[in-house]
C-alpha cells in the first residue's frame, strides 16, 4: 500500500460527541463495525449513511435497521437520474453498462425510493438534486424531474431533504422555491459562497460543511461558514471523498470528522467544544432522531 492509499491516522478525540451528517460506508474498506469504532474512538458516535441509488438505498436503510448509531437517507443521486432514463453505455456508476429505461424506469426506481423513505430508520430523503458538471444539457431534464419528485417524498414522509448542489446553484435554489422545501432541508457538502449562505440562511437549510473546507483554494467556502448561522451548520464526511487536509487525496471515513471540525472551530473564532455541541444539537434537528 502506498502512502497515498494509507489511512490517516486517528486525530486527537473530539471531547464532545458529535455526527457525521453525511457518508458512504458502502464505499469505504473495512466492515461497518470497523468504521463505526474507529469513529467512536475519536467522538464521532452517530453516522448518516447516504444511499446514492437504488441498491445503495436499500443498502443504507437495512444498515440503519441493524445499527442504532446510523441513520439512513435514500435517494437516486442526480447523476443516477440521466443513467436510469437515458441509459450508462460506458458503466461509469457501480452498476455497470445499462441501456436507457426511459421515465418509465425512473418512475419505478422513485416508487422503491418513496417505500423505502417510509421507514422509520430512515431519516432524510437524499442525496437529490442538480449536477451540471457531470450531467450534460441532455440530463437535465430528468435530474429536475427526479429532484422535483424527491421533494414530494420527503414532505410526504416528513423526512429531511439532503441536497447534492453541484454547479447548479441557483437552479437549486429555484425548484426549492417551486416545490416548497421540507421543513427540515440539508445542503450536503456546501459548496455555495457567503452570499448563498445568507440565502440559506433566510430560508432556514442547513449547510453541512466536509473537508474540503480545509483545501487552500476553498476561502469562498471558508466565507460561507464565516455568516452562517451556528444554529444552522453541521459537519460530514462524505467519505471516502473529500479527505481534509493535510490528507487530500488518502481515504476518508468517519474518523475524520475532528481534523475538520477543529478547522471550522478556527474559522468561527470559537473552541471545538462550543462547535461540536452546536453540530450534535443540529444534526439530532435536521434529521429527527
């Protein structure tokens, strides 16, 4: 194993027990059990599992069922939206090459997401939303459809709504607008800057922040996390992507929550502590458990 694959090392503990608001346990190495006593470890006591298709959802929620310290969401992320509808010749996601099944394969696949959003280990309905880096003008189409109709499953449920905003910023905001949001909406992975933010903000969503807050070139991200309202921020993973630094680009995991929650507590002007009781109180809030 290279250095670059190595896992980082454990970070002093967290003394405040806090969440990780968003993370893919499916696609880290090790077993369940592994990651969520490394993570325990270091103070991180409850994990939010994020589906990303209809196999991972189901994945998600019968991981929540056996675990009381995970917490599920299930969604179809916007990239799987296109794939469904339009077909995956080259298999870039985890299934494999698939041929297109039009809407009406991606009215199914929504139907087992809405059943699946119905049970009660189940916690928000995401990740959805709008990708334009990944998706091309063709995707859109169905991206909004399938966003549209993930908003209608967590009001329908009462769950959170966990957003995956890429490049789509005020189309986000838009159809948010359009539908009405859940009363309890989560910005996964933040990426807007400070003036979104005070959008956020005056709307009430949450703004998760992950590690990429840490990388040199993140000061809008950094602004954002400046204004936001302490009362409205939580903090994840979304491992095993988006590795704090020092560690960019080595496997990310639960565990790693501290080194970017010390890094946010050092752009708020305020301890760990007073930062980590904020996110724990929030994230319980955001998605009800």
């Amino acid at each position: 194993m290279s250095a670059k694959d190595a896992p980082p090392p454990l970070p002093e503990p967290l003394l405040v027990e806090v969440a990780d608001s968003h993370t893919h346990l499916d696609m880290q190495s090790g077993t369940v059990e592994e990651a969520l006593v490394k993570a325990a470890a270091v103070g991180v006591t409850t994990v939010v599992q994020v589906g990303c298709d209809v196999k991972g959802s189901r994945w998600a929620a019968e991981t929540a069922a056996a675990h009381a310290n995970v917490h599920a969401a299930v969604a179809l992320h916007p990239n799987e939206a296109p794939r469904i509808v339009l077909g995956d010749p080259d298999g870039w996601s985890r299934q494999g090459a698939r041929e297109g099944g039009g809407d009406a394969a991606l009215d199914d696949a929504l139907a087992e997401i809405d059943r699946l959003a119905a049970l009660p280990h189940v916690r928000g309905v995401g990740e959805t939303g709008l990708d334009f880096f990944r998706t091309g003008p063709e995707g859109v189409a169905a991206q909004e459809r399938s966003f549209r109709a993930h908003i209608e499953i967590a009001k329908q449920h009462g769950k959170a709504l966990v957003i995956h905003d890429r490049e789509a910023h005020a189309d986000v905001l838009r159809v948010l607008d359009e539908e009405g949001a859940p009363d309890r909406t989560v910005f996964h992975c933040y990426s807007g800057d400070a003036e979104m933010a005070e959008i956020c903000a005056a709307k009430g969503y949450y703004m998760s922040f992950a590690g990429n807050v840490t990388f040199k070139n993140a000061q809008p991200l950094r602004d954002a996390l400046a204004v936001a309202p302490l009362e409205l921020v939580l903090v994840e993973t979304d491992a095993p992507f988006l590795t704090p630094a020092p560690f960019r680009g080595r496997p990310n995991a639960p565990y790693l929550i501290p080194v970017t929650v010390r890094a946010m507590a050092e752009v708020r002007g305020i301890g760990e502590n007073e930062l980590a009781e904020a996110i724990a109180v929030n994230t319980a809030r955001a998605f009800d458990y």
